[in-house]
C-alpha cells in the first residue's frame, strides 16, 4: 500500500477468498488461492482523491 501513497493500511482475513483489485490496473492483481475470484457478500474500498 505505501507504494500507493498510502501511510496506514489494514491487513484483512487473508483467507482464500481474498481478492485484491485495482482499477488502475483494470482487475484482479493477486492470485486466490482456487485460481478465480470468488463470489462473497461483503467488502470495502479504499478511494484516493
């Protein structure tokens, strides 16, 4: 995150459904642990202005 110009970030579940995307990189940036995004319910954004 400090790449991103970022001075405190939040370390979430980690688990396999642990997707992180970045529009600036239109999409997915990391590999779940299945090979595929996965559907879930719940999530949070981070905006830079």
């Amino acid at each position: 995150m400090t790449v991103f110009g970022a001075e405190k970030a939040l370390w979430c579940d980690q688990g396999g459904s642990t997707t992180m995307v970045l529009a600036c990189l239109a999409g997915v940036v990391n590999m779940p642990s299945d090979g595929a995004e996965r559907p879930v319910s719940t999530h949070f954004g981070v905006r830079r202005e």
